[in-house]
C-alpha cells in the first residue's frame, strides 16, 4: 500500500478556536507518526462538546445535541458503541474544499459505510472511544497547501 492510501492513526485530538481574529474554531488530530492533520472552520458546539468530553468546564446557556449525546443512558450508549466502528477522514472534494469521514456503522450483521461531516464523526469516535485515522494522501495535500499559501 503506498503511502498516500494508507490510513495514519489519530493519537489525540484536540479543539480550539484560534486566539486571533478571524477566532477560527479548529480541530486539530495529532497523528501516530507524529505530524498533525487540522480541520478549520469546523462548528464552535463542536469544539466546545470535545472539550466537555476531555472534562473542561463549559457554561453554555442553551445546549447542543452534542452536549446532550454523552448524557444519555450508559445502556443507549453501549448499544450504540456496538454498531459504531472506526472513523476514517477520507476525502476532500476540490470544488469545495471540505472533507469528508466515513464511519463503519454495523446494522443486522454487515458492515456499511456512511459519509458524514468529519467534524462531527471525530465527536461521535470519541465520545464511543473509537478509532480515528486520516488518509495519507489528505496529510500530503494539507502539508503542501500550508507550505505554498500565505495566511
């Protein structure tokens, strides 16, 4: 397998919105081979429901769905981690320049395959405690956007 096919593993992941104007909320995937594999712009719940579930204190006034999914019952939560499998960022649409995850999702007995925002699919992996990976190729191309553009 080359290595722009391969899958590299997600270590830990963090969130944040970057402390100068334009505040860009970011996660950030650090990987097993120790590079780093950022998703900008991603939704600022989103940010503030991974850091709740890495056990810093948010006071929000109205919650999200992600701040109300971990408070569900440990059984919905089992059930759940049952089916859910490893979450893979995958893909990058050029046109628009988003990424894509897919997710394993184990329904009666096979193994499908769903696309969803990645944001929202690393959220989902560690919230069940799942693997997350990101394509070589996807590290590549960010490597190189962020070496050949000025911010």
């Amino acid at each position: 397998m080359d290595e722009d096919s391969r899958m590299i593993k997600v270590k830990r992941v963090e969130a944040f919105v970057m402390p100068t104007p334009p505040y860009v909320p970011v996660i950030t995937c650090h990987l097993e081979d120790g590079r780093q594999f950022h998703l900008y712009y991603v939704p600022l719940e989103v940010v503030i429901a991974i850091n709740k579930l890495q056990g810093e204190a948010y006071d929000v006034e109205r919650e999200s769905i992600f701040d109300l999914l971990p408070t569900l019952e440990k059984e919905l939560l089992n059930v759940l981690s049952k089916r859910i499998g490893s979450v893979y960022i995958d893909e990058i649409d050029f046109d628009t320049m988003l990424y894509s995850a897919t997710v394993e999702i184990l329904a009666d007995g096979v193994k499908i395959k769903r696309k969803m925002i990645p944001s929202h699919a690393v959220f989902l992996a560690l919230m069940l405690g799942k693997n997350i990976y990101v394509k070589g190729e996807l590290i590549k191309y960010q490597e190189y956007f962020e070496r050949t553009h000025e911010y």
